[in-house]
C-alpha cells in the first residue's frame, strides 16, 4: 500500500470556508501522509507577505503547496512549493520571463532543501 494523500484548497471561495489545516497536518503526522494544499484563494492575501495559508508550515518534508500565479500575482501559471525530498519525484517546468520576475518578488524563492 502506497502513502496517502490528504488533497484540499486551503480557503473554499464559494462560502470563505478555511481547511482546519492545524487539524489536517496532525492527521497527516499521525499516519504519515503527505498534505498537499491548493492555495488559489489564499496566495497574495493571506499568511506571511502573502505566501497563503501554509507559509506557518513552510520547511515540513511533507508538505506540498500550490499556488495560483495569475490571481494576486499578476502572472501567468502555477508553482508547487515542496521540500527537497518530495521535489525530486516531481517533473519540474521552468517559468519564463516577467513571471519568474513577479513570482519572485513575491517572496516565493527557491529554499535550501
């Protein structure tokens, strides 16, 4: 049996409900999943200089992040943030340009791990 995946947006748009993310991250521990949280409507507006919902968890080694560039960025596309583990079995496409520019400044830059 594989790990499993705990897969939500961190805020809901259609109502403005927040995923109880503390909650979630103690059940990912607890059975050692992997949380993945889509942050669409949080990215630009919420958490630390605007990197979402998740930027209080930023540096877990299980943790998946996905951001929205073409809402509060300005850009076009998408990024994933993860740390260096979950990284290498991910396909990596390169962001071009202005947009590499705008993400960038942001705050959303390459980490150590």
């Amino acid at each position: 049996m594989g790990r499993i995946w705990i897969v939500v947006e961190s805020l809901y748009s259609m109502d403005g409900d927040f995923a109880p993310l503390k909650d979630l991250v103690a059940i990912a521990e607890r059975y050692e999943a992997f949380p993945v949280v889509d942050e669409p409507h949080a990215t630009g507006v919420y958490g630390e200089q605007g990197r979402g919902l998740t930027a209080s968890y930023e540096g877990r080694e299980d943790l998946v992040v996905i951001h929205t560039c073409g809402k509060a960025l300005g850009a076009a596309g998408a990024l994933v943030t993860a740390s260096g583990v979950l990284r290498g079995f991910m396909y990596s496409a390169t962001i071009r340009g202005s947009s590499a520019h705008l993400v960038q400044g942001a705050g959303f830059t390459n980490s150590a791990n």
